[in-house]
C-alpha cells in the first residue's frame, strides 16, 4: 500500500509534463504557421536594392551601405513619434518598421567558429536585416535555426558546402545564398567579403547561437553588452509601433 501512492505520484508528473510539452508544441506550431503576417521587408526586393547598390557603388562599401539605408528609409517611411497605428486610415498608413540608421554601430559577431563584424540596421521579432563580413576572412558554421536567411553577397566571395556535398558553392557580388530554416552549412568568407544578411522567422530562438561563443570562448563582455543593448532596442523600438 506504502508504494502506491508515490508510484501514482511518479505517473501524474510525467502526465503533467507530457500534457505541457504538447502545449508548448501546439503553440509552436501555432506561432509558426501565422508569423508570415508581420513580415515587412520581401526578400526580392532587398536582392534588387543589393545589386542595385553594387551597379552604383562598386566596392566602395560606404556608399554600398548608405544607398541600401537610404532606399530603406525613403521606401518604408518611418512613423513619427506621435503616430497612432489604429488612428491612421490603413490604405494609407506606412508600413509599420523601423531601421537604425546610424552606421557607425558596428560590433564583432562571433558564432559559430567564424569572426566578423556586423551593423544592425533592423531588429524585431521576426525579421533583421545587418550588413556582416570582415576584410580578413573567416569560415565556420551556420548554426541550425527556424529563420530562413537570405545572404546577399555585396563584396567578395562566400564558399558553402552541406555533408554531402563534393564541391563547393560559390557565391559573389549580387548572388544570394539562401540558408533555409533546419539545414546547417560550413561557409568561407574570403579576405574583404561584406554581405546583407535578411532573416526572416522567430529571431529570438536564434539569439543563443549568437551568443554561444561569448560565453564559452572569447569573453568579450563589452560586444556582448552592445549587441544586447542595441539589438533589444530596436525590437522595442519596432514593437512599439506594432511591427513584431
């Protein structure tokens, strides 16, 4: 009699848990098949803008980066302060997003075992667009994530390859490399390789990737306390606008 009672108890916690990780997967899935309504930015668009800004600019990556800003800016105007979103008629309401304009914030990204530096130009819950590489070059791991992630290759050449695979991809100027969502990749960006990177997806769940080699390798605080600040920022910029 003495066993029954912790063996019942045993029974109803594993129950209890297993009715919680089908919540959580129910949800999930649930979040997953409506995130597509808050995407803002088209990922055609962007691969036109980068190869637009390529055709004027060349590899002088300051006005590369500025004309991709600046066409943003002028394409998705930006809400002023006062603005209400349930006060402004919808037909003629701008798309709800906001972008960092100020390109002086640059920060080291390490993740995956490759090193580059990016500048956050929009950050919200379900899509960023940064400007990543580095002059030097470096390789690593994609990470596996539940973003698709679009890398428009602005400068330089980006190599790519999936187990399996014998031979390389190879990627430069105006190509795109799309990583989809659930597929890891070793890449290679060679000396002076700058990209747009547009993610698209539930950004959170890969914030721990980008954030795995600060705790366990370089120690580097200071780019860990930017990276957090500046990117919680603009998803709070944007959610207070609406835009998740």
């Amino acid at each position: 009699m003495a066993g029954k009672p912790a063996n019942g108890g045993f029974v109803t916690k594993w129950g209890y848990r297993m009715v919680l990780l089908w919540l959580a997967y129910a949800a999930y899935q649930w979040l997953d098949n409506i995130k597509d309504r808050w995407y803002v930015l088209n990922p055609t668009h962007l691969h036109s803008l980068a190869k637009d800004a390529i055709g004027v600019h060349g590899d002088n990556m300051d006005g590369v980066i500025k004309h991709i800003v600046t066409n943003l800016t002028t394409e998705y105007p930006q809400f002023p302060p006062s603005t209400s979103l349930w006060t402004m008629p919808l037909r003629k309401a701008p798309s709800p997003i906001v972008f960092n304009t100020n390109a002086s914030e640059w920060v080291f990204n390490n993740a995956g075992g490759a090193m580059g530096a990016m500048y956050i130009i929009h950050a919200s819950v379900t899509e960023y667009l940064i400007i990543f590489g580095t002059p030097l070059g470096t390789e690593g791991h994609t990470g596996l994530h539940t973003a698709d992630d679009y890398f428009h290759i602005l400068q330089g050449e980006q190599w790519v390859f999936e187990p399996g695979q014998l031979t390389k991809t190879a990627y430069g100027p105006g190509d795109v490399n799309l990583m989809k969502r659930g597929v890891a990749r070793q890449y290679k960006m060679h000396e002076g390789c700058w990209a747009l990177e547009y993610a698209r997806g539930w950004i959170p769940l890969m914030l721990p990737f980008g954030y795995a080699d600060a705790f366990s390798s370089t120690l580097d605080y200071v780019t860990l306390y930017r990276t957090t600040v500046w990117t919680a920022r603009e998803i709070i910029k944007n959610l207070l606008i609406g835009k998740i």
